[in-house]
C-alpha cells in the first residue's frame, strides 16, 4: 500500500486561513512558508539557467540584487555561481 500523498498545496492554504483551529493552521503557514521557499530557490536557478541576472532576478523579487545575492550564491551551484558572478 503506497503512503498518503503529500497535501496539496491549495488544501494547506485552506488549512492555514481557517480560524477553527490556529495550531493546525500556524503549522499549515509554515507548511507553506517551507514550500515557498524551496519554490523561490527552484526559481532563482532556473532564471540563472536562462540567462537573467541578478537584478532581473531581484526585480521579480521585489528586493535589492544584494539581497537577492546575498540570499542565494552560497546556494546555487557552482556553475551558476561562476556564470553569474557579476
């Protein structure tokens, strides 16, 4: 028998706007809060990948390119790293 699958990611946003239990949606928020940063680090790679740079990356963002940097190039592999150190 295959084990659960993992909840979707619209079920753990419900979860976490329901006011019926806040323990279950404080750990829903940080359910997502995980995923959204997996997501934000899947992408920055995918755009170094394409060719975009650092400013378009913090643009998308909403945050400095230092910040973005910051955040980031220990992270990306070092290919990447080297490609895109600017």
């Amino acid at each position: 028998m295959d084990p659960d699958p993992a909840p979707r990611p619209q079920d753990v946003a419900r979860a976490a706007a329901d006011p019926g239990d806040p323990l279950a949606a404080l750990r829903a928020v940080a359910s997502l809060r995980k995923l959204a940063d997996t997501l934000e680090f899947t992408q920055v790679e995918n755009a170094l990948r394409a060719g975009h740079g650092w400013p378009e990356i913090a643009a998308a963002l909403g945050v400095t390119r230092q910040a973005v940097h910051k955040k980031y190039v220990r992270r990306i592999t070092p290919e990447l790293r080297e490609r895109n150190h600017r």
